[in-house]
C-alpha cells in the first residue's frame, strides 16, 4: 500500500452499542437485543443497520424478521424464527446465545 493510504474500517454494533444479547423467544424464535445507551448512538445503529442486512446475516427471510426500534429506551431489537427448534438434536445453541455475536460484529454504514 502506498504510503499515505490508510485502511480505514467502519464501525461495528458492538464498538458503538453498550451491549449486545441473544436469547430465546420461546422453542420457535430469537430475539437479539442491541443496547446503546444514548439517543446518539441509538440514532446511528438504527440508520446504520437494515433489516435486510440482518437477515441476510442470519439466513433468515427479511419479511419474517421483526424488527421494534425502541427510541424512549434507546433499543433496537430483532426476533426471527429459530431454524431448528430449541433443544432438537440438530440445535447447537439451545439457549440463543451466541447470535449476538454475530450481530455485534457487524460494521455500520
């Protein structure tokens, strides 16, 4: 790279938001919980992150993704179904855990 030039990366969900959680909504759904702690960062994920990306990033079909953005608690919050029910032999996240993980690294336009 010429000298000069710099790498630059966009923001993720996690960097800007205060938390970011996963969990089960019941054997059939997901819900992922991002947290930002402030009208100012709620503003960017909200204008930053589209339900279609999200689904996208989940494998989920973006008309069956619920997405409730929560201004007065400044909360954003996804549900979409589960792709294999809770606790069936083929679930390797019974608890919903680790989708959060996902989400948080996800860069922000």
């Amino acid at each position: 790279m010429p000298s000069g030039w710099r790498c630059w990366r966009l923001p993720e969900v996690g960097a800007i938001a205060t938390k970011v959680r996963s969990k089960n909504a019941g054997p059939f759904w997901l819900t992922i919980d991002i947290f930002c702690g402030g009208a100012d960062a709620f503003a960017q994920i909200r204008d930053g992150l589209s339900t279609e990306r999200v689904a996208s990033l989940f494998g989920a079909d973006a008309r069956t993704l619920r997405r409730f953005d929560i201004p007065a608690l400044n909360v954003i919050k996804f549900s979409l179904p589960r792709p294999r029910v809770q606790g069936s032999i083929d679930d390797p996240d019974m608890h919903g855990a680790s989708w959060a993980a996902l989400l948080a690294e996800v860069e922000i336009n």
